[in-house]
C-alpha cells in the first residue's frame, strides 16, 4: 500500500496547479460571483488537453486515468473553485456516458467542440414527480416512422442554459428495463428550453420541455435496457462531484488558515485561539478523510474491467467529500467572520457551491441508502410493499 502519488502524477498535479496560482488564482473571485459559465477557461484548458483526459486518442482524448482526471479538478478547484466546473463538464459529466456508450457518427458529431471548449452537453435526468426516485421518470418515446417520438419535462439541468446537446433518459417501456436514453439537440421541432430561474450556487438552469420531439434512430444513445449501464457512467460524474466538493473545501480551508495567521483581534492572531484551532483540526480530518475515500474509489476503477468505479466506493466517496467540503466551507466563512460572509471573499461561494452537492446526483440520504445496502448486501426497496 502506498499513499503517494507517482511521480508523473505529482508532476502532472503541479503543473497544472502552477498554471491555476498564475492564470486563474487572480480572476477567482469574480468568477465566482459571475452567473456564466467560464467559456474562456475552458477554451485555455482544451488548449492544455485538460478536457478528455481520460478519453480515449481515437476519440479526441488524452488516453490518461481517471485518476489523473481527478487530479486535475482538484489541482484547478484548489485555487478557482468556478474553474473547477470547466473540468467537470469536459471529464466527469454527461460528457462520460456519452464517450462510453456513443457510437463513431455520434461522437463524431458532438465530441470535437466539447472538447475544445466551445459546447456543453447537459444531462436531463430529474424531472418534477422524479427527484431521487429516477427510476420514476416518466419522459417517454414512442415509436414513429424511422424513429420515436419524445413527451416530457426535465428540471434541474446544470448546464442547461448553454448546452447545445441533452442528454436525456427517456422510457421505451415499462419498468426500470424500459428507460434508456437519446441526444436532444437544441432547435430540434417541439424542444422549448424554458426561462432560466437562479439557484442558490449563483447558476442559473431552464426547465426543459419536449413536446413531441421527432428522435431518429441515430440520436439513440442507449435504448430500452440502458439504464443500469448509465448509472454505471453517473458513478463518474459522482466522482467528479465529490472531487469538487474536497477541493472546494481545501480552497476555504486554506483562506481561512491565511486569514486566521494574519487576522490580530485582542492583540494576537486568529490561530493562537484553541476554539479556533480545534476547527481547523476538525477541517483538516474531514478534508484529508474524504480524499482518501476518493482517491480509492479513483484508483480501484482501474481495475475494473469497465474502468468504472464501483457503486459502493462511489457511493461512500461522494458522502464523505460532500460533507467534508460543506463543513470546512462552512467553518471557513465562520473563521473569516464578515469578511467571510461578503462577496469580496470565494469562501462564501464555497459555502453555497458546496451545498448543493449535498442533493446532486445522489443526496447525502440516498447515498446512506446505498451505502447500506452494500453492508447488509441486499436491496432495500424505497417503494411501500404493494405500491408499484
Ligand atoms: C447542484 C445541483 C445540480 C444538479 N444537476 C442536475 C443535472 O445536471 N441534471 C439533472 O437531471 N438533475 C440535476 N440535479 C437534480 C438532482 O439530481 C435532484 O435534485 C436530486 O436527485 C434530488 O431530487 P429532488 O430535488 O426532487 O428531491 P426529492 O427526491 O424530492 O428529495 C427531497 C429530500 O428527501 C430525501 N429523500 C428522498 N427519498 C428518500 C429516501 N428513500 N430515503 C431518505 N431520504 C429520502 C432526499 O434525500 C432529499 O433530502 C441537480 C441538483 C442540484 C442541487
């Protein structure tokens, strides 16, 4: 067993790392304040092969490991938390099951702008009646011609405001063995993207309503029987969240530990009081717990034979960053006092950004469900016995 990074990853860690304290590190407060998305970030990081990194080279990508992938949201996330949305939406995302699941034509189609920073794909998952009982969904396709026919609504969309392809789950059939899911491209007939509404992480995200949408069979990108194989490319995007939360609390962690040595009330600095001290203990036993949890979870998907994580990994990694990151923002915020709490400071955003991880994909109690489960080895059915 061994703890340490290789050496090419701790070089590949620093660079990019570096390239954040020079290019990013100046630019993050308004980031984070910024409602858009961070287009010019994610142009440069194209430029630096950080989008696909772990794609494959036929298909645009780096050929690296999902370790590396988690390496670099951290190393960007550490130092420009907003900038750490730009690598998950060209590693983690929907973007994931797409390059796993997509035909040639299809990546053919979509992949090259994405990966140079110039597209979003956004994942319609959730929808009113279906929030952590997905498979609930009731978005559907029914058959027409050379193709189907798409009826429904989806909400909660990161990403929506700006995608020019959905990935959507959509019913074939009946039963959990019915859902599978199709490419919605924006303009297609039938395809409203509703007004955009503000969440509490400063995005803004449209409700998106598909009024008998004609999908061609070539806009299929996993059909009936699909699901289980997406939510096996979620575990990724779970990943991916959980390296956000970590580092999102790292970054808070460490502007409450500059501030607390600087920061003099009653004539000594912030550090030297033990109420405060012992917070920073506890941050920093979170914080260092949780990226353990997700580094296993990182690196026993390499041995499996589909490269995906496991579900009980995921699930535990997930829990641990998202509480870790939520609770050392939040200590940060509590530490830095008003200057904590005000927008000339990223440590209120961590605050709000960390926050809603905490329901994304997978809430904290759904998590717990999953995570039991694996323990007592056997499904827990959500569902009252007799209730479909
Ligand atoms: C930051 C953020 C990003 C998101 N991005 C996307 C996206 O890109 N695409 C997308 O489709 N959706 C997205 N979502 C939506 C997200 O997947 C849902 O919010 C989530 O699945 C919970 O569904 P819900 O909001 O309907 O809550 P509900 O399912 O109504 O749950 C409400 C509460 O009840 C709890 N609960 C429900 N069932 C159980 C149970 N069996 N046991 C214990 N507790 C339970 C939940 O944990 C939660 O606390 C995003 C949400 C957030 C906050």
């Amino acid at each position: 067993m061994d703890f340490k990074l290789t050496q090419e990853q701790q070089i590949f860690y620093d660079s990019i790392r570096k390239f954040a304290l020079s290019e990013l590190a100046e630019g993050a407060i308004a980031r984070a304040n910024a409602k858009e998305y961070p287009w010019d970030v994610a142009r440069k990081f194209a430029g630096m092969g950080l989008l696909g990194i772990a794609f494959p080279e036929k298909d645009g990508g780096a050929g690296g490991s999902l370790v590396d992938s988690v390496l670099a949201i951290r190393a960007v996330a550490e130092v420009c938390p907003k900038s750490g949305d730009v690598i998950q939406a060209g590693n983690f995302g929907p973007i994931r099951t797409f390059v796993e699941y997509a035909t040639a034509e299809q990546k053919a189609r979509f992949l090259p702008d994405i990966l140079a920073g110039k597209a979003l794909i956004s994942l319609g998952m959730s929808e009113p009646e279906a929030g952590s009982a997905v498979t609930e969904l009731m978005t559907s396709l029914t058959p027409d011609g050379d193709g189907w026919r798409l009826n429904g609504t989806k909400i909660f969309g990161t990403n929506s405001v700006e995608a020019g392809v959905y990935l959507v789950y959509a019913r074939f059939g009946p039963g959990t063995n019915g859902i599978g899911s199709v490419l919605v491209e924006r303009g297609m007939e039938g395809f409203t993207i509703g007004k955009a509404s503000d969440f509490m992480n400063g995005e803004s995200w449209s409700t998106l309503f598909f009024d008998n949408v004609f999908i061609p069979k070539k806009n299929v990108l996993l059909g009936e029987g699909g699901f289980k194989k997406q939510i096996s490319g979620f575990n990724v995007e779970r990943l991916g969240n959980s390296a956000r939360a970590v580092a999102v609390g790292r970054h808070a962690f460490n502007l409450a530990r500059e501030h607390a040595l600087v920061r003099k009330q009653f004539g000594r600095p912030l550090a030297e009081f033990q109420g405060l001290q012992w917070k920073f203990a506890d941050m920093e036993l979170k914080l260092s717990g949780a990226e353990l949890l997700l580094m296993r979870a990182a690196v026993n998907a390499q041995d499996a034979p589909n490269g995906l994580p496991s579900a009980q990994d995921t699930a535990l990694a997930k829990l641990a960053c998202n509480e870790a990151g939520f609770f050392a923002a939040n200590e940060a915020v509590q530490i830095m006092g008003g200057l904590g709490f005000s927008e000339e400071s990223t440590a209120q955003y961590c605050l709000r950004r960390t926050r809603g991880w905490m329901i994304a994909g997978g809430s904290l109690e759904i998590l717990r469900n999953r995570i039991a489960e694996g323990i007592f080895e056997r499904r827990f059915d959500q569902r009252r016995r007799g209730d479909k």
